[in-house]
C-alpha cells in the first residue's frame, strides 16, 4: 500500500484534498485487489456450508 501522503505530494493536494476528491475511486478496492492476486495465485476461498461457516478449521 502506498501511504498518502506519498500519493498527495504527487498529485500536489494535501491528503484532505486526496481523500476528499478521490475516496469514492478506492471505495471497494480492497476486494477487487484481493480477487486479482486470488486469481493470480490460483486460489479459491472455500465456500461456506449451510450455516454460513467457512469449512476451514
């Protein structure tokens, strides 16, 4: 992750300014990152049984 003040200074805003402007683009990003490197790796999650669990242990 880059930190945002790093990511401020380079589009010239105070970090205010960056999450104000730019909150609704990294709104959901988390998921649709972990589903690329799911992807890339091959990996599925287990799919949950009836009541809702996990099967891992």
């Amino acid at each position: 992750m880059v930190p945002a003040t790093l990511v401020a200074g380079w589009a010239g805003h105070s970090v205010e300014v960056l999450l104000k402007i730019y909150a609704k683009c990294l709104d959901g990003e988390e998921v649709r990152m972990r589903s690329r490197i799911e992807d890339a790796l091959g990996w599925t999650p287990d799919k949950p049984d009836r009541d809702g669990e996990s099967d891992r242990a």
